[in-house]
C-alpha cells in the first residue's frame, strides 16, 4: 500500500462523498420536470468530481511542504486580495471576483485556508507548558 494511503481518513472521504451525493440528489428532485434547470445537478455534479480530483491530488502533497510555503501562500493570497480592487468583477453591487478567462475566482476564500494553514504553523511553533 503506498505510503500516502496508509494514514488516510476513508470514513471522512466516505461521509463527504454521502454529502455530496445527497446535495446533488436534492438539487435534481428540485429541478424534475424543468428541463432548464435540470442542467443545475449536472453542474454541481461535475463541480463535485473536479473537487474530488483536486481533493486526491492534493492529499498526496507532503505536510512539511505545505509548513514550509505557509508564509508564501499568505502572501500570495493576501496578494490576490489587493487586485480585487484592481481587477475585480462586480456582481450585484459588490466586487468580490476576479474573471478569469474560464471561470471567477473568490480570493476571500483562498485567503480562509491559508490563514488557517499560516496560523497552524505558527502554533505548532509555540512551546506552551501549562
């Protein structure tokens, strides 16, 4: 078994992918009968495989890897932060995206995850005795 694999939460892969299913099964009942909207399930159905590709692509990245570029990455988020106001896409009075050619970005979001990751770094430096 490889060594990435050992260690992996298969119950947690498991209920996210129940919860998936079951949110794309909800938004299919909504849309019976509506040939428009039924395209609605679809979307969220292949959104859900590229999230799942993307979940499998990074599980197999090294932990110390994502330690070392903590900084980097909260940089680069903070960054992309800043050309909202430069770049940004407004939607229903508010900027908040920037368009890339294929899809919008929500930088906010990216910014979440690496605070999280930055501010875990910086804990698991701290030497707390109690």
């Amino acid at each position: 078994m490889p060594r990435y694999l050992q260690n992996f939460d298969w119950i947690l892969l498991l209920s996210a992918l129940l919860l998936v299913l079951l949110g794309i099964t909800m938004i299919a009942s909504t849309t019976l009968g509506e040939s428009q909207n039924y395209d609605l399930a679809v979307r969220q159905a292949v959104f859900a495989l590229i999230g799942l590709g993307l979940f499998l692509l990074f599980s197999r990245i090294d932990p110390e890897i994502v330690r070392s570029l903590s900084w980097v990455g909260y940089l680069v988020s903070i960054v992309l932060l800043v050309a909202v106001f430069v770049y940004g896409f407004g939607s229903r009075g508010s900027v908040r995206w920037i368009d890339v050619s294929v899809f919008r970005f929500q930088p906010s979001g990216l910014v979440k995850l690496t605070t999280l990751i930055l501010l875990a770094q910086i804990f698991t430096g701290w030497n707390l005795h109690m």
